[in-house]
C-alpha cells in the first residue's frame, strides 16, 4: 500500500446510537517510518496521489438509503 508493508492490524465494528455502523483500526507497518518522513514525503505530489488514491478506495459511505428513508418519513 501507499504507507508500506502492514505487519498487523486489529479493527473493531461498532454501531452508534442511530444504527450505523464503524470501525475503530489500528495498523502497524512493517518499516519504521516516522512522523518526520511522512511530512518529508507528503511534499511531494506522486505521494500525495497515491495516499490520497488509497484512502479514497478504503474509506466507503453510503447514505442514499438513509436519505430516502428520512424523505419518506417527513413527507408522511
């Protein structure tokens, strides 16, 4: 991935009051990259695309169906 080799990951799914769900994600990578590199290699625009790239294909939303539901419920 854009941030390296993952050696392990744990994540949790919890809902919120409402129903929808989350997830709670701890990642550890398999190199010792530190704060100090990541704000070295956010300079330049082929990480940016490709961290902006990843997050974008891992972070999912869809709200269409919650959306229709509420129409539904105020036009009653």
């Amino acid at each position: 991935g854009v941030l390296g080799p993952v050696k392990a990951y744990f994540g949790t799914v919890e809902s919120q009051g409402r129903g929808s769900l989350h997830l709670h994600l701890l990642i550890w990578l398999d190199h010792d990259m530190k704060p100090a590199d990541m704000k070295e290699k956010i300079q330049y625009a082929t990480f940016r695309n490709k961290l902006k790239a990843y997050l974008e294909d891992i972070i999912k939303e869809d709200l269409d169906d919650f959306k229709d539901k509420q129409m539904i419920e105020s036009s009653n």
